[in-house]
C-alpha cells in the first residue's frame, strides 16, 4: 500500500493520527492518510509565510519555470496519478466520452501549463503632464485551498497554479474522501519548488475551519458545498480575508421547439453525467418543450441504456460509483420523493449492486418543479426532465431557485438562443451545449452559487490586490 504523508515546508511529515481513504467502488481501504493537527496546519501556514517574500519577489518567469517542471514531473507519473485517481474518486479510467479519470488528468496538465502561462502586467492609466498612474497587481501572501471530492486533483490545480504564479504560497486541505493524488502532488511538487511554497496537510472540516479562520491566511478559496461556503465566510471575517466561493449550482437547460434532437442528445446526455452527475456545472434540470419531449426523452433513454455502471478499473465501465455514500443516500431520497409524486422512470431508480456506491444512470420524466429531485441539487446519475409549452415559463423556472452556476439553452436559431441565454441568472451560458471550461474563459457563480471567478486573466486577478502607483510629473 502506498504511504503517503503531510507536506511542509519541503519536507514529508508523518502524523499522530491518521484516517483511511474508502475506494468507493468495493468499499475497501486504499490508502492510510494522515491526518494533521492544528499544530501541523499551524507549521505548514508558518512556512508559507516564510517562503512568500522571496516566491512573490521572483518574475513571473522564474515562477513559470518551476511550475513547467512541475507539469513535467507530474506527467512522468500519469499512470499513478490516474490509477490513484480512480480508487479514490471511483470515476473510471477512460469511461463514458473518455471522461474519466484520465480525462482529469489530461486536464491537469493542460490547466498547469495555460494558467502557468498567464501574466498579469501593470496597466497604465494615465500618462501625461501631470502624472503617470499605473495600476499595479501584487500578491496577497499566504493562500488557504480547500477542495472537494468531485475532482480532487483539477480543483487542487485550478487553486493552486493561479495562485502560485500570480506570487502567492498555499497551504492546501484537500477534502477528507479524496485526498491522496493531491498529497502525492505535494511529494513530486516539494522537489521542485522552494521550500514552504506549496504546503499540503489533510484533515476534515475541522481542519477547513482552522484554516478559515487563521490570521495568517490572506485568502481562502473554497469549492464545495454552499453551507460550507457561508460557514467559511463568516469566520473568514476575523481577519477579513478575501474569498474565491465556488459552490453548488442546479444548472437548467432549456431545450426549444426548433432544437435538433439528433445532433444534441448526445451531448446533452454527457454534460449531464459527466463524473456520473457529480459535476458543479453539470445540466441538472432539463426543462424540454413539449414539441421536441417525447423525441428527446426516447433517444436520452436509448443513450443510457447501453451504459455500463461499474469499477472504474474495468476497462468497459462507462460510469463509475458515487464518490461516498452519502451521496448515493442524497440521489436515492430525491429519486424515493419523485416516485412517491408519481414521476415516471424512464430507466434506472433501484441500486442493484451494493459491493460498491453503485446508482445506475436514471431519467425521470412526468416530474415538475417542487419536486426535491427538480429543486435540490442531486450531484449524482440521476436527471429530471421537465415538459414545458411556453418559454417564458421555463426562464422562469431556471431562474426560481436560488443558486445559479451554469445554464444552457438548445435551439437551432442562435440569436433566439442567446437572448434566452442572457436572461438566465448565472455566470456561465452555454449556447447549444453544457458544463464546459476552458482555460481562458471565466468561471464561477452567481447568488447562492458564490461569487469571484476562476481562469483567464480575470481569475488570476483573484489572487492579487491593486496597488495604484501614481508618479507625478509636476
Ligand atoms: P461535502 O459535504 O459534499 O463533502 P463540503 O462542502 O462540506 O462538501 O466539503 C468540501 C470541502 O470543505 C472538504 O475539503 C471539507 O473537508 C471542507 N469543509 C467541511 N466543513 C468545513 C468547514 N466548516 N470549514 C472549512 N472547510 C470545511
């Protein structure tokens, strides 16, 4: 079994107590993780703190170097990091659209090297006469990374690389079910990076806590749950921290009357399993007019009864388990309440494989909103599918609810769809498709979906702050 322990300050570090890491897929221990006290996340903030004024005093392509050798080192071990992947996570190898494991991979290394890429420079404002003002972006010192289960090793990246080449150091806590390819992160990335740089300990909430509320963390930048995000901002008040929240969502897509079944079911099957549902920005609520329902439910329905749900280690699983089995109690009481309100089940609904956290991939129709599964968001293989006659009625009921991450609109007359799409209250739309990031486009939320953004220049943004330098000429 692989050991794996904290890093700080360069340097491995074994604990007291220590915790196991379930695979999801057969319930069987995959690893040890140690598990860090207070005292250690105390060293590891210590450290950060200690390495930040040299880190932020590099260039940006001294900083860009290491972190390309970073993507380099990491990409030495994709076999480990993707098979590490699958037993903690439980999605499969290649699965489903080559969405698996090896899919968040793939996009770790890409998101290394396009962030690591990225700069930000000072912006002249005004230069005449009378002054030359610039504005300046500095780093804010030690960042807290907090992440969840659902891609443990692209949400560590996605916090950590902008954070790190815009000058900060990190401590980073991944989440207590997935914690192990963001500690062998930690190993490779010690030998590379200057000591105290990037700091990883491991630990549940109590430990996510401590860390929010440390007067020696400048920054938190949390994805997971929204009571979480709100827990997080209040006891990141003691020392008025900055935030980056990226919480939960129940995307809506609206499919029109004109959309082409054909060329869209598909797609609008993979944005809405992709990591088998426990995606933030999946399509959760698929709101279908009543022209193009029956078309749509029939091929959705096709579609996923030729997938297979199993362990991500077989080379034909499409999907994997759910992540723990909490969730797979959150998705089996929505599915219990929409059949107890007579929603029909087009497939799926029963668990029929208990050695893992198995729910086979389930499309619900004749469901409306109120229904907890329409309302409440399922972060699972489950999807309601919701019949609507008037658009307006559908805008409405996307934007009822009170988290707005994503949302989708599907039609064959763009402009139409792009006016529909500027209604919706979200912070990404997607035009004829779902759930998909880039490196260079925003990303984040809106209400209760959290606030700030992730990638391009304005997510780099996120981890500065503005220092106006004005040189006067007279
Ligand atoms: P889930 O319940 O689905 O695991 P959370 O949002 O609670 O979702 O967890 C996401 C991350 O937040 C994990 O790393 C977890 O350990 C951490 N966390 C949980 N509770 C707290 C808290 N009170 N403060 C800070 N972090 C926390």
């Amino acid at each position: 079994m692989q050991e794996f322990n904290l890093i700080i300050d360069g340097e491995k570090v074994s604990t007291n107590d220590y915790f196991d890491v379930i695979n999801p897929a057969d319930k069987s221990v995959v690893a040890r993780c140690p598990k860090a006290s207070v005292e250690q996340l105390n060293t590891a903030v210590a450290a950060a703190k200690a390495a930040f004024p040299a880190w932020s005093a590099l260039t940006y392509a001294e900083r860009r170097d290491k972190l390309m050798q970073l993507a380099d080192a990491v990409e030495a071990k994709s076999e480990a990091f993707i098979t590490l992947l699958t037993k903690e996570q439980g999605k499969p190898i290649n699965g489903f659209a080559d969405l698996g494991a090896g899919f968040e991979f793939g996009g770790t290394l890409a998101w290394i090297r396009s962030t690591a890429s990225m700069e930000l420079t000072p912006e002249t404002i005004q230069d005449n006469d009378a002054a030359h003002i610039a504005i300046h972006r500095k780093a804010l010192g030690v960042v807290g990374s907090i992440t969840p289960w659902n891609y443990p090793l692209l949400i560590g990246i996605w916090h950590m690389i902008p954070a790190l080449i815009t000058g900060n150091t990190v401590v980073i806590k991944p989440s207590e079910m997935t914690p192990l390819t963001t500690l062998f992160l930690g190993e490779i990335a010690k030998d590379i990076l200057p000591k105290g740089v990037l700091n990883v300990v491991a630990g549940a909430g109590e430990i996510g806590g401590a860390m929010s509320s440390h007067k020696d963390i400048d920054k938190i930048i949390f994805t997971g749950s929204t009571p979480t995000g709100k827990a997080i901002m209040k006891s990141a008040a003691e020392n008025l921290k900055r935030l980056t929240l990226e919480l939960g969502g129940n995307d809506a897509g609206i499919v029109l009357a004109d959309a082409d079944i054909e060329a869209i079911a598909g797609k609008i099957f993979a944005t809405s399993f992709i990591n088998n549902g426990q995606t933030c920005a999946a399509l959760k609520r698929l709101y279908v007019h009543e022209a193009v329902y029956e078309q749509l439910c029939e091929a959705m329905t096709n579609i996923a009864n030729s997938m297979k749900t199993g362990n991500g280690l077989d080379a034909d699983t499409d999907f994997g388990p759910l992540q723990n089995e909490k969730q797979l109690e959150i998705v089996k009481a929505l599915a219990q309440d929409a059949k107890e309100r007579g929603a029909n089940f087009l497939c799926g609904g029963e668990v029929v494989d208990e050695t893992g956290y198995f729910y086979p991939i389930t499309l619900v129709n004749n469901i409306q909103d109120g229904a907890r599964l329409v309302d409440e968001e399922q972060f699972g293989p489950i999807l309601p599918i919701i019949k609507f006659s008037d658009v307006e009625e559908a805008i409405t009921s996307a934007n009822r609810l009170s988290v707005g991450l994503g949302g989708s609109v599907w039609s064959t007359d763009i402009e139409k769809a792009q006016s529909i799409g500027s209604r919706l209250e979200c912070g990404t739309v997607w035009i004829n498709n779902h759930a998909m990031v880039q490196p260079d486009a925003p990303f984040g939320g809106v209400k209760d979906s959290g606030f700030g953004v992730a990638f391009g220049e304005a997510g780099l943004k996120e981890f500065t702050s503005i220092q106006t330098m004005q040189t006067s000429k007279s």
